[in-house]
C-alpha cells in the first residue's frame, strides 16, 4: 500500500463566506499520488471550514459565487445567524476562551478580541463536517460529471490562509 500527502493553501476573502473550488487540484493530486485503485480523503484543520460535494453551477451572482451557494449562505443566514457582536445570543467565545485566545503567541490568532465572533463560522464547519472521502478507481476519482469538490471557509471576519490537506492511499 502506498500513500501521498499534499496541502492545498487557500486564501479566504475574510468579508463573506469563501468557497474553493478544489476539484481539479484533488484530481490533479491523485494523478501526481501513481495510486490507481484506492481513497482520497480531502480535510479541513481548522475548526470553521469545511470540504463539501455539490454539483457545479454555472451561474454566478455578482460575487462570483455559484447560485447553490448564495442558496445555501441564504438558508444558514437564517439559521445560524451571523455573530457580529458580543451582544448577540452566542455564549461563544466567553472570557476564558477569550483570555486564552489573547494569550496565544500565533500570528492566526491577533490580539483583537472582534476578530474571534465567529461562533457562527464554528456552528455552520460543525454542520458540514471536515472531510470528505473519495474513491478511486483505475487512477480516476469516482465523482461523476457534476459533482464538485468544495473547500469553504464559513468566518468572514478577516482574510487568511486555510490549509486543505489531501491524504491519498491506495494500490
């Protein structure tokens, strides 16, 4: 059995909901992997993003987003409500996340407690999930003619890299 491990870094737009066409960089991986028969498991590290499987559709809104997601970003709006202030019905992040968060000496995580309001982003990645698998089949990932490989980035409160890593095994 053999394996191949690639990371994807993505930039999200950090003003709205980041959606990544991840697709041909996955079917790109597994020909770059030589595994002909085998999974390709495609995951998140980060605890507001998500990978998903959706039909491409070649409608676009101003924003350049596909109309199954303006669709889908509609239908969260409603449900999980964006977090915009401390005055909103989250509990998340309290004060002694908030007081943990403020400590870390990361450059992912700056010292502007506005920045950490994203109990929104966390409710909505926890809905999707962080991975999804894949088969492959004589060196083709079995995804059909539609389906779509998409890396979403759910915080909107400041642009950052994201990091998709790609764990491919197989024969």
């Amino acid at each position: 059995m053999k394996t191949y491990k690639k990371d994807l870094v993505l930039t999200s737009n950090g003003q709205r909901v980041s959606y990544h066409n991840i697709t041909e960089s996955v079917r790109q991986a597994v020909k770059e992997s030589d595994i002909r028969n085998g999974l390709c498991v495609v995951q998140s590290p980060h605890t507001t993003c998500s990978v998903i499987f959706e039909e491409f559709v070649h409608d676009l809104d101003f924003n350049g987003d596909e109309f199954l997601q303006v669709d889908l970003n509609r239908i969260l709006d409603h449900i999980v409500p964006r977090e915009l202030s401390e005055e909103t019905n989250y509990r998340y992040p309290g004060p002694k996340h908030l007081e943990f968060l403020m400590g870390l000496d990361d450059p992912n995580y700056p010292c502007d407690p506005g920045t950490i309001l994203n109990g929104d982003a966390h409710i909505r990645a926890s809905l999707f999930g962080a991975s999804e698998t894949f088969i492959i089949s004589e060196t083709t990932l079995q995804i059909g003619s539609v389906g779509y490989i998409y890396f979403i980035d759910f915080d909107q409160n400041r642009k950052r890299n994201r990091k998709c890593q790609l764990m491919i095994i197989g024969e």
